[in-house]
C-alpha cells in the first residue's frame, strides 16, 4: 500500500508506517502525477482534491484530511468513485481558542483594557467556537453565540447576528459556504463591516473569505473600521499585503498550528484508516509527543496594574504561548519567504495543558486548571 501525505502532517511516519510505503510531497505544489499511484493520500487545507488530482489514479482506496475543515475536498466526487474520506473535527479546537485567548490579552494589555469587562461574540458554535466559549468560561468573560444552523436543536442560548454586532470583540469560527440558507462567504461584507466601530476587535481564525479583505482595507483607509487579528487571509498564499500594517496581530493561518492541534488530526486519521483496514489501533499520540519546554520571559510580564490574580493568566497563557512571537515572523518573513514557507517552517507551539503547575506556587489554580493548564492539587 503507498501511502501519500503532505510534509507538514507531523508524526505521519510513526503513525502510518504500518500500512505500507510512505511518500511525503509539497501540499502547495502537488499534481496528478505526484499520487497517481496512491493507494491512500493525506492531506492539509492548502491542497485541493478533485477530479483534477485524482484524474491519473485509478487505485486510491482513502483520502483524509488532517484538518477540522473540508471545504478543500470534493466530497460529491470522492463519493461517486466509491473512495473513502475522513477529516478530523475538532482535532485543533483547543489551538485556535487558545490562539485567540492570546491575542485578547494582547490587545488588552495595549489597550490597558481588563478582558473581563469584554463581551466576546463567537460566530459558531461547533467544536472550535465552543473551545473559545469554555476557556473564555475560565477566565469569567462574558460570552454571546451566534450558529443558526445549531440555534435549533442545541441547548445552548444563542442570539442573532446583528447582537453579535454589538459584542467588545467578534470572534469567528465557520466553515466556508457559498451555499444554502447561510452562506459564510463575505459573512462580514462591506455593509457589515462599516457598522463596526474602532473600539471593536475583529478576529478572524477560520478561513480567508468569510470577511472581505478589500471592504477591510478600504475602511481602514478611511479611518474607520475595527481593531483586527487576522490569522486567515482571502486568496492565500496571496495575501493582501496593505492589510498587515492594520492589523494589533497579523499571522500565516497557524491558529490552529499547536503540537497537539496538528497532532490530533494525525491520530484521527490513523484511527479512521485502521478501521476502513480493519486493523487493530495500537498507536496513540502520547506515545511520540515531546515534554514541553517553557522560559518565561521578561517582556511578558504584564505592567498595566491589573490585580495579582489576573496578572499570573496573563504570565503564564504568555509563558505557553505568546502570539506576538507569530506576529513577529509574519510580519519580517512573510515578502522574503513567503506565506508557505512560514507555515512549513512553523517552529514548535504548544498547549496550555503541556506546562505541569503545582496548585501551591499559584494564586488560582482552579482558574488555570479550567483554561486547560496541567495543574497538581497536593493530597496533603
């Protein structure tokens, strides 16, 4: 069995190299020819698979995607030539929330802003929507849902989009649609967009084309328009470059690029291939993934007078993962490298549960434990 997988899925050798013979290849660049005999072929979001990839292979028995989105895939094709597919949802849920956890401080600590007097309107509620609301939970923000599809048949209590409108900050978390009673594409229009006011911060950590970039820009120039973290970007690899300079936090849709978001879709995928197989699953994630390694560094200790308590989130969600280290490299690396060659080159970001806390050296615990950190309680 040949199985084809994109370099950047990590662990793919040590999870797949029961199934046969592996062949890694540039996600960007892939071709028909590359996989045409392909038995199984994994991939990422850049790489699109359709008729047109798959148009020389004639044996390809499973194709999945290490990613929570599928917008990338043809599934209607894949289905028609009886070829099974698996993604993996809400493999880097926790990433993105944790992502957007970061950038908030960040743009508070400017602001010398407290992140509790925020209202964070989520737009959609599936696994990486209700990742953010939990840890937003933790740190006792205050929270508003939008998701029409699930406003029907969840539990949750969720508001329309033109309250959403109103929140401190707007966080967006969908699928790109172009179709059906709620399409997504340009969601945040131009008539959307100039109702937002600078005191608002944009967050967009789902894909490029749910806001629309240019509207962005023009209303950017005009003076107006909201504070921005734009991890996605219309037209990747080809951003819009004039946008950056606008953006508090600017970075190569990595979001959801933590060891463990990345790793996660990997061990989906292996589960979701010995099943098709019919092999047993032997292998599971903790058996590679590295102890954390974290330095705490002195700029990232907040000076904005905030209370002892709050003070310790901000050390130590700084101490794990500190987005402006992201931002920093998009913004030096991106016209000499590439977008590519950032997210390729991405180096190591872990989670708030890889750095293990004892209960004793902090003044809240039990917050710390809620927003995902590795805390030991003392028996004694």
């Amino acid at each position: 069995m040949n199985i084809y997988f994109d370099e950047n899925i990590p662990f793919a050798s040590e999870f797949f190299a029961g199934f046969g013979n592996l062949k890694s290849f540039s996600g960007r660049d892939v071709d028909a020819e590359t996989i045409a005999d392909a038995d199984v072929l994994l991939v990422r979001s850049i790489t699109r698979v359709d008729e047109k990839l798959l148009s020389a292979n004639h044996r390809i028995q499973f194709v999945g995607t290490a990613t929570i989105g599928v917008d990338h895939i043809d599934t209607d094709y894949l289905l028609s030539r009886n070829i099974s597919f698996a993604s993996a949802p809400g493999c880097n849920a926790t990433s993105v929330g944790e992502y957007v956890i970061s950038a908030l401080l960040v743009i508070c600590q400017r602001m010398q802003a407290n992140i509790n007097d925020f209202t964070v309107g989520i737009v959609g509620a599936g696994n990486t929507g209700s990742a953010l609301a939990r840890k937003l939970a933790a740190l006792k923000v205050p929270y508003k849902l939008y998701d029409p599809l699930l406003a029907t048949t969840d539990d949750r209590e969720f508001v329309e989009f033109s309250e959403i409108l109103t929140c401190d900050a707007i966080s967006l978390h969908v699928p790109l649609t172009r179709d059906g009673e709620y399409p997504t594409f340009h969601l945040f229009d131009e008539s959307v967009i100039k109702n937002l006011s600078p005191q608002q911060i944009l967050i967009n950590a789902c894909r490029g084309e749910v806001v629309d970039n240019q509207a962005l820009l023009q209303q950017k120039l005009a003076g107006g328009g909201p504070q921005l973290v734009l991890d996605v970007w219309e037209n990747e690899p080809n951003v819009l470059v004039e946008l950056i300079e606008y953006c508090q936090v600017a970075t190569a849709h990595i979001a959801g690029y933590s060891l463990e978001g990345k790793s996660r879709g990997t061990e989906m995928l292996y589960q979701a291939l010995c099943h098709l197989t019919g092999l047993e699953s032997k292998l599971e994630l903790h058996q590679f993934m590295p102890a954390g390694d974290f330095i705490l560094r002195s700029e990232q200790t907040p000076k904005s007078g905030l209370p002892a308590t709050m003070e310790e989130i901000y050390r130590r969600v700084f101490q794990v993962y500190d987005v402006r280290r992201d931002d920093q490299i998009f913004r030096q690396q991106l016209l000499k490298k590439g977008f590519d060659a950032i997210r390729k080159n991405y180096p190591v970001r872990r989670e708030f549960s890889a750095l293990n806390l004892s209960a004793r050296d902090s003044l809240v615990p039990d917050m710390l434990k809620s927003l995902g950190f590795s805390i030991q309680f003392s028996r004694t």
